[in-house]
C-alpha cells in the first residue's frame, strides 16, 4: 500500500567534479517528472532513462516513503478520495498554523497515524486552505479531531485532549 501511494527515486551523477541530484516523487501511480540541478541550474528530465544530457548517471538510490504512517495532507481537491473513499477508519485533524492547541496535538496525531498504520488513515486539513470543508462539517473550533468511516462522520472532539481519549475512539471504530 505505502508502494503505490509513495515512492521517491534520487540519483547521483558526478560530472566536471559536480554533483547533481535528480528527485522524483510518484503519487498514484502518475508518470515520472525527474528535475535535475547543477549548481543554480535546473533541468527538467523527462523519464527513468537514467542518462542526463547525454551523460551516463552514476548511482541510483530509491527509498521507499511511508506514506502509511504519516499524516496525510487533505484538502478540496483529494478530500473524497482520503476519506470519504477510504475503506479504512479516517482520523482527521483541523487545524491552522496560528493555533497553540494545534501545535501541541500534532505530534499525538503523528504518533498515531504510526502505532495504528495500516489500520486507519491520519489526515489533516488546513482550516485556512481549506475552509469548505470545515464548514460543511461544522468546525467552529480548532483542533477538531473527526473519525470517518465508510464515508461518514461517525464521533468528534474538540480540543487539545490527551492520546488516551483519541486511542479510545480510534479502537471503538477498530472494532465496529
């Protein structure tokens, strides 16, 4: 799963005593748009073919993300296909950058989008990026944490509450 949604490739190539770092990141499956730089400048690079200008690449290092275990970033454009498609549980965290309490649940999200990976899905959605869908799921204060599943709003708390009270929704909804 953390395959398919995730998978960075970088390489190396040393030319002229210089170093370049090609990086591509695939989401989805989405065809690969490598970008190579060399010192101030940056060249786009088109596929895997491993050749730059005509010039051999080195070395080929590829590191799997986890995307399972991190939080993901909902927003308008992928909310349906995070959560409202998702065929596991969905945590979802609103939040905002400005916010103290916000800053003080994240870690507690990221900690459980990692003890229960591949059980449920962690989100987090921007209440300044995205306040269409604070609104239409009501969030009148932040942190709002919500728990989906199959698509539906199921449970909510409201606050910076401890990890116990988030362990206790996350398990009710495991066992549904």
């Amino acid at each position: 799963m953390a395959l398919e949604t995730c998978f960075q490739v970088s390489t190396i190539a040393s030319t002229n005593n210089r170093a370049r770092v090609l990086c591509a990141h695939l989401y989805n499956k989405e065809k690969v748009n490598l970008l190579a730089t060399c010192g101030s400048k940056k060249v786009s690079v088109p596929s895997l073919s491993l050749s730059s200008q005509g010039r051999r690449l080195s070395r080929i290092v590829c590191q799997a993300k986890n995307a399972v275990d991190q939080v993901l970033v909902a927003t308008d454009a992928n909310w349906d296909s995070l959560v409202t498609a998702s065929e596991s549980p969905v945590l979802v965290e609103f939040w905002a950058p400005w916010c103290g309490p916000c800053r003080m649940i994240a870690p507690v999200i990221d900690e459980l989008a990692k003890e229960y990976a591949g059980k449920i899905v962690c989100c987090k959605v921007n209440t300044d990026e995205s306040p269409n869908i604070a609104s239409n799921y009501g969030i009148r204060s932040i942190p709002t944490v919500l728990m989906f599943k199959n698509g539906e709003k199921k449970d909510s708390v409201i606050g910076a509450v401890p990890k116990s009270t988030l362990e206790d929704i996350i398990d009710k909804y495991l066992q549904v």
